[in-house]
C-alpha cells in the first residue's frame, strides 16, 4: 500500500507510493534507482548462459555444479528471508524469479551431463525439474498467504532494492528477528562466495572458459556494484549512526562486493583462457575425425 507522506514530508512522493520508502533527497533516490537497476541486472543475468549452453553443448563441463548449487542455496535463503521479513511484493516476486531461473540453469546442466555421456534419463530429469519448479511456486503461493497474515517486520532484505532500509528510530536493537534475519543473510553471503571457488577452479583446471558466457559475470558484477553502491547511498534513519548503519547491513555489503571481487577474478580467467580449448572437446573431435577416416 502506499506509504504515509505524513511520516515522510519533504520525501519523494512517487519513491514513497512504489516503494514505501522514505527519500528525503537525491542521494536517497539515488539509492533507489541504482537499487532497481541492480535487480534488471540479477534478472538479466541468465540468459546469456542459456544461449552459450545451447550453442556450445558443454555446459556439464564448463560449469561447476558445485557453483550452481552454491548459487541456488544462496537465492533461496534470499526467498525465505524475503518471507521473513515481510518484503514488498516486488522483491517476494523478484526472489522467486531467482529461485527460478537457478532451478532452469540447473536443468540445462543435468540435461547435458546425461546426453554428454550418451544417457537416456534427461526426459526424467527434466520432469523431475519440471515438479520442483511448480512445486516451488506453489510453496511461495502457500508463504505468500500466510505472510499476509502475519506481520513480523525484521532487518533482513536480502538482495533486495529495500535492502538499505531500516526499523523505525527507537526499536530494540537486538530481537529475535533481526537475529534470524542477520544470521540468514550471513548464511546467504557465505554461499554466494564460496560458490565462485568452484567455478575458478573449474577453469583453471580446464585452462578455458569456452562454454560460459561472460555475459553472466559480467551482469552480476554489474549488478552486485550497483547493489552495494545502493546500501552505502542510503542515509540511515534519523539518530542513527553510521557506524550502526553499516554495521546492520554488513553480511550483504560483503556478500555483494565480495563477490564482485571473485567475479574480477573469473575476468582475468577469461582473458587468460580465451584462446584456450577444453581437452575434452579435443577429445572427442579426434574421435569423430577417426570414425570419419575409417
């Protein structure tokens, strides 16, 4: 619902009535657009890789599971956070879509994992990807209702646009649900860096990088800057410290440039690797050249 202009007079009103957040200048709406430009950016960011796994047909080689699932573990506590923290329907649907295209990514990498090898079992996994996923819609439809019902407002927003917003002046510091809600993003940004280091190695193992788009790092660096520039733009609450302010949003901070640190590593990869070709490709073209000399 729109918010009270009341508790916010000298606010942008529009900022206000989207959003239910206060900015009180343009370095609060500054916030908020780099904020909406950094989801585009996460939303975006997959479909390159989409594109690259069907062109190239290695994508169960080119990618580290272990990334993947790293990533996923990541967005869905992103999703249960959101729940947690009664987030504006914006980003309760801007998570589930996370959530989504990570389980579709996934899909695409069983699929050639079983077709690589000469399987048949990727109509099952398919499926089986195909009942996760509606399953999934269903659980947050489930959530969705129930957290209209309950009202527990806590820190945690998560890679959110509203991730910089905080409780109102005068609340306890320290309650249960800013514990959860601290704790979850801790969690959440522990697994969003440690799903790189698989992905780094995987390259540097391989020596190339063919089978991943750089398009994909390249968005979610993008859109991790843009996300942390978003948090530090935002002026905290009146009576609040800067010290506080940071300290609050801390696990997301270091979640975000964190891993835009890892992803300036995987670029160097792509510099380094760009003329390189996996073995296996090698591989298997020479095996294909023999069958046709025969």
């Amino acid at each position: 619902p729109p918010g009270n202009v009341s508790d916010c007079p000298n606010g942008s009103r529009w900022v206000m009535d989207v959003f239910n957040e206060c900015a009180q200048d343009g370095q609060d709406i500054a916030s908020v657009v780099l904020g909406l430009v950094s989801i585009f950016c996460f939303a975006a960011a997959s479909f390159p890789q989409f594109y690259q796994a069907c062109k190239t047909g290695i994508m169960d080689r080119a990618l580290s599971i272990y990334f993947l699932l790293g990533w996923l573990g990541g967005d869905l506590l992103n999703l249960i956070g959101s729940f947690l923290a009664d987030q504006l329907p914006l980003q309760v649907y801007t998570a589930v879509y996370y959530v989504l295209a990570d389980l579709v990514m996934l899909s695409l990498y069983c699929y050639y994992k079983v077709k690589n090898r000469g399987g048949g079992f990727a109509a099952p996994i398919n499926a089986a990807f195909v009942f996760l996923s509606l399953g999934t819609v269903s659980t947050v439809s489930f959530l969705g209702r129930g957290a209209a019902v309950v009202q527990d407002p806590a820190t945690f927003k998560g890679r959110s646009l509203l991730s910089a917003h905080v409780d109102e002046f005068g609340s306890k510091p320290f309650t249960r649900s800013k514990i959860i809600g601290f704790t979850i993003g801790s969690i959440s940004s522990v697994l969003y860096l440690c799903s790189r280091v698989p992905q780094i190695y995987t390259n540097y193992k391989r020596k190339s990088t063919t089978g991943v788009s750089y398009s994909l790092f390249a968005l979610v660096m993008l859109g991790n800057l843009l996300y942390g520039l978003s948090v530090l733009l935002k002026n905290p609450e009146p009576g609040q410290g800067e010290s506080d302010y940071v300290l609050r949003h801390l696990p997301w901070l270091v979640g975000s440039l964190g891993v835009l640190s890892l992803d300036v590593v995987i670029s160097f990869q792509f510099l380094a690797y760009r003329r390189g070709t996996p073995a296996a490709c090698g591989e298997r073209d020479a095996l294909l050249s023999e069958r046709g000399d025969s």
